[in-house]
C-alpha cells in the first residue's frame, strides 16, 4: 500500500500552485535586493572579463570591464541610497575593479560621456585632441597633449602640489 501513495505525494504541483508559490515569491522581493544583485553580478563578471584569475585569461575583454565599470559607477548612487551599509564594500570592489582594468591595459571610453563629472569647469572649455575622459581611480601615466610631462619628484620641495593636484584632477580633503 505504501508503494500506491508514493506517486500521490511525488506529483507535480499544479499550474495554480505553480503560480500562486510564484507570486508569494514575488512579494518577498525587494528592488533594493535587486538592485545589489545586479551590481555585485557586474563586478563579479566584470573582473572575471579582466582574465587575471587563473582559468580566465582567454575571457579578457577590456571593453566588457569597461562596461562593467560604466554600470556599477552609474548604479552607485542609488545603491548609497538604498543599501548605505553596503556602498562601501561595492565602492571597494569598484576600485579594485578599476584598479584591474587598467592592469590590462584599459583605456575609458572613445566617445566623451562623462568629462563634467571628471574635469573641472576650466577645463570643460578646452578641448583637446585626445577626447579620452579618464577613470576616477585609474592613475595613467600618458601626458595630455596640451600639458608637459611631470617632472621627476623632488624631494626638496614637499609643500608644493604634485603634478596631481596642479591639474585639478586629484581630490584633496578641505580643498
């Protein structure tokens, strides 16, 4: 008797529990979750693209990272908002990477999407021929055309900015 029963209890739920099990789902869902899923989905995917992880160099794509790092800069915002406990750990994965992308070799975008956000208004009016904007945490070691290359560090002189600072580019705390 025991063996007649076991196909009773092993049935396939019906369509309508189907739904109904959906949508009591559905309804535990928060945009917030979302929303961190889709980010930390970025950065995951983002850095396997970089094919610095053992496995994962024939996967490199930079212009995937730079995508990656594209969204997640533009979702960050929102995230603060949303999840302020977990901005922080997003904003350090973020760094690290961008931090990766330029290890391969990265360059932003060819189109300038973003050049208000990263320059200051002085140099918003000056065009240059180079239209590459560059990442926040990216440092790169190429020159503008319009401005001359940095001077070696002295070590005589350490109240003056560095080359950093004299272009506006770095953010000093107070300043």
């Amino acid at each position: 008797m025991s063996e007649e029963r076991q196909p009773e209890e092993a049935r396939q739920p019906t369509e309508e529990e189907l739904r109904a099990a959906y949508e009591a789902e559905i309804k535990k869902i928060r945009i917030e979750h979302i929303l961190l899923e889709h980010v930390v989905s970025l950065i995951n995917l983002g850095m396997r693209r970089t094919g610095l992880s053992p496995g994962t160099e024939s996967e490199r794509d930079p212009d995937q990272v730079r995508i990656a790092i594209e969204a997640v800069r533009a979702a960050l915002p929102l995230v603060e908002q949303t999840s302020p406990q977990q901005a922080g750990p997003i904003r350090e994965a973020l760094s690290q990477l961008q931090l990766a992308f330029v290890r391969i070799g990265g360059r932003g975008p060819t189109q300038d999407s973003t050049p208000a956000q990263d320059a200051s208004p002085a140099q918003d009016s000056t065009p240059t021929q180079d239209a590459t904007p560059t990442q926040d945490a990216t440092p790169t070691s190429d020159a503008a055309p319009d401005e001359q290359p940095p001077e070696p560090p002295s070590e005589g002189k350490p109240s003056e900015p560095g080359p950093a600072q004299r272009s506006g580019r770095l953010w000093v705390p107070g300043q």
